[in-house]
C-alpha cells in the first residue's frame, strides 16, 4: 500500500504552498466541471486560507483572478475573479489508484518532490472528512456542525458521484450525500439555510441537512451539507427521457411535480419573510440588463434583442402576481427526484452564477416555474424528431398541477411568464455558449420563439 506522506513544512511555512502548487492549479482548476472561469484567463491564484485538516490532507480556499472583459458599450468590466474550495492529498509516491484525481508533482516549494491530487476521489480521505461530520468540532477556522436527529452511523464506504454539476459530491453507503461547495462565497448557502428551515416547517418535499460544515477565514461561509440520500429515486430529467423514448405519456407526473413544486413554495412563504407588493420596473431592468450581456458575449443572441425586450416591457404593465418570497432558484427536472410515488426537490444552491445575496432575496415564485417549464422544451429536444406537443402536454399538465395546491394558476399571468421564461432561456444561452455549446441550438429555439411569436 503506497503510504501517504505528512504534509511539509511545519506550519509556519505554509504561506510558501503556492510556489508548490500555483503551476499545477493553473492547469488543473480550468479543466474542473465546477470552474466558473473557463471562456477568461487565470491571471493569478492567491491563498486565502489553508488548514491541515489530516495528515497527507489540506484544506485550501484560492482566489482565481481573471483578465477583464469587455462591457456593453465598449467599456472594460473591472478584474473578476472567484475563490474555490480544494481539498488537496500528497503523496511520497504516485499511484495508479490515483486516475482522474491526480493533479501532478510539484517541482519546487515546500512540497517538491510530492505528489498532489484531489482529496475528495480518494477513499480514505472522504472516509475521514465523513468522521469529521460525525464528530462536530473545529480545524483551525474550519467549524463542523451538526443536527443529528437521523442517527449517523461510522464506516459507511463513499463514492465520488459522477453526474456533472457544479460541486462536488460524495454518497455513504447509499445512505447519506455530502455536498461539497466548490465556488464559494461569504454568507449561508442557500442549500444548507432553505432545507433546514423547510425541515422546521414539517415539509416532507425537501430532504433535511444532517451536519455540515463552515469556514470563520477569511470570512463566514458555508463549506458543505451532508444529507440523507434516496437509494432508491431517479431525478425527473432521467425519468422524462425515460418516457421520451418509450413513447410514453408524462403528463400525470408532470401534474404530480406541479403540485409539489407549489407545496414547497408554500412552505417557504411561511418560512421566510415575503414581499408584499413584486417591484416589475425593477425586475424588468434587470433582465433587460442580463440579456444586453449575454448578447454582447454572444453573437448569435443579438438579431432577437428587439423582440425579446418586449417580453420585460410587459412586466411594467401586466399583473405583479404573487408575492415576492424565496424560491428554489434554480428548478428543473435535474433538481428533482421521485422516489416510489412522491417527488423531492433538492439542490437549493440556486444559479452559482449569481451573487449570494441575490440568491437569498425573495422573488417571484413564477421564475421556478418557468424554470421548469423550460426543461420539458429541453427534454423533449433530447430526441429527434423533437417533440413539441409533449413538451407542450407536459406545461400544462405541470402548471394545472401548482395551480391545485397553489390557489393561483400560472396560465393566467401569461405576461408574467413569458417575461420569466424568456429570462430564463438567455442565461441558458449564455450558460450554453461557455460550457456546451453543442447544447445551443435548445435554448436558441425557445429564443426564436420567444421573440418572434412571444410565447
């Protein structure tokens, strides 16, 4: 068995790690799922934090700058960057178990001559954060909390989940999913605060936060969520091509996710404060702005601005619709799971993308569902020859199913809707545009049809 080195130097060194691992960082972090920065260059990596968190283990938050982007209007966006979470490993030796989570030897520094890879695909390493979870305590700024009203038993084996996101996570056992936040920033992650106080309010929808842990440097922030897992759900995006290709009708589990989808969002309303009047001008600007963004980032956006505007034009005037509130944030069929006869919702991070504040506001519940509205378009797309009415079958289905529990029908704010879906499919583009673009012409359909037909 290949022995796991110590971490070296001692501690008072470790300012130094950089040397060790800026060259290997710079050429593994934008090859991740989970880095946010792939379409600018790395222009520096910083340190903001490191603690050894087991021996041959190290915790690290980086901040990774990038080069400026032009704006709209020709002006120049001032330097971004973002801070990411490693968990690092190093070793005397490589080893062939190592594969994908190898990162590369370091050269010079106080870890020359080591090999480093990422922590989270080893077995041991996750075997050991999953015992720190077990037991709540402190490393360094590092805090582990807990809320053990499921007993949580030791020894249970991790796996590395393999479908694409932007975190990473790990199951035990088939009984518990540990959420590790990649992309972080200051504040309470959504996905650790919404399910716990759904969980207070007695809704059965939302699996409830079992531990988790959080960084005090260099500011407060939620590091990750360990939950119970369902051995035994498939997500409604698995479920939904599953009845494309058979040929069947989904229609009466889109009326069943319909109505959970709204339980949940009742269940938040009592949780959290709402708003009582939604502010349309203001909501308005902001995709207005979004969208000259996302068009100035891609060129194929840029013949249907004009039409598209006219869908946020008519927020000034239309309906206001319910209460501003929070909301799940980023709800498709992904963020689904149906498990025996009931659906769960889960994954309340939000779009990482936006700014954390923005994604603990209150907003229009119709956003969610726009949200989800458009990824039956983007199942029924999965197969050729693409299938329009069963995604149509499916909106309505979906949307006569909130209306249920709801008391409020989202057809009848068709204003509303369209403006919100219209939203949603330009950060898809933009979304698409970065990271598949083989995936493009989905979103740039509903695009056409948005702004030519307006709806």
């Amino acid at each position: 068995m290949t022995k796991t080195a110590p971490l070296r130097p001692s501690p008072p060194a470790v300012a130094d790690i950089m040397v060790s691992l800026g060259g290997l960082l710079r050429q593994w972090l934008p090859r991740q799922r989970w880095f946010a920065g792939k379409d600018r260059p790395v222009t520096d990596l910083a340190l903001l934090s490191m603690t050894e968190l087991f021996p041959g283990c190290m915790h690290l938050l980086i901040h990774a700058g990038h080069v400026p982007v032009p704006a709209p209007g020709g002006t120049t966006a001032p330097p971004a960057g973002d801070c990411y979470q490693l968990l690092l490993g190093v070793r005397e030796h490589p080893s062939p178990r190592l594969g994908r989570s190898l990162i590369g030897r370091a050269e010079e520094g106080p870890l020359a001559g080591l090999t480093v890879y990422d922590a989270l695909q080893d077995l041991r390493s996750a075997q050991m954060l999953f015992d720190r979870l077990r037991h709540p305590g402190s490393a360094g700024p590092l805090r582990f909390e807990s809320c053990f009203s499921v007993p949580v038993p030791p020894g249970l084996t991790p796996r590395l989940m393999d479908a694409e996101q932007s975190n990473s996570s790990l199951v035990y056992g088939d009984a518990f999913v540990l959420k590790v936040f990649r992309r972080i920033q200051p504040g309470v992650n959504p996905d650790l605060e919404v399910p716990g106080a759904l969980a207070r309010q007695g809704c059965a929808r939302v699996p409830a936060p079992v531990s988790w842990f959080r960084t005090t440097r260099p500011w407060e922030a939620t590091l990750g969520v360990l939950q119970p897992f369902l051995p035994n759900a498939t997500d409604g995006w698995a479920l939904a091509l599953q009845a494309l290709a058979s040929g069947d009708d989904f229609t009466a589990e889109a009326h069943q996710l319909g109505r959970a989808t709204a339980e949940v969002h009742l269940a938040l309303a009592s949780a959290f404060p709402c708003e009582a009047a939604h502010e349309n001008d203001r909501t308005a600007a902001a995709m207005t702005e979004r969208l000259d963004a996302a068009a100035h980032c891609v060129p194929a956006l840029r013949p249907f601005v004009a039409g598209l505007r006219t869908a946020f034009g008519t927020l000034t005037t239309c309906d206001s619709g319910p209460p501003a509130q929070r909301i799940h944030g980023d709800l498709h069929l992904g963020q689904v799971l149906r498990a025996g006869r009931e659906w769960f919702v889960i994954d309340f991070e939000g779009e990482p993308s936006r700014p954390l504040a923005e994604r603990r506001s209150p907003h229009s519940p119709v956003r969610d569902i726009a949200g989800m509205l458009r990824s039956f378009d983007y199942a029924a797309r999965q197969r050729r020859p693409w299938r329009p009415e069963w995604a149509r079958r499916c909106r309505e289905s979906f949307c006569a199913g909130y209306a249920s529990a709801a008391g409020w029908d989202p057809r009848k704010k068709h204003g509303l809707l369209r403006a919100y879906e219209t939203d949603r499919a330009v950060y898809e583009v933009l979304y698409e545009a970065r990271h598949r673009p083989d995936w493009l012409p989905v979103p740039m359909a509903a695009i056409e049809r948005l702004a030519v037909r307006g709806g």
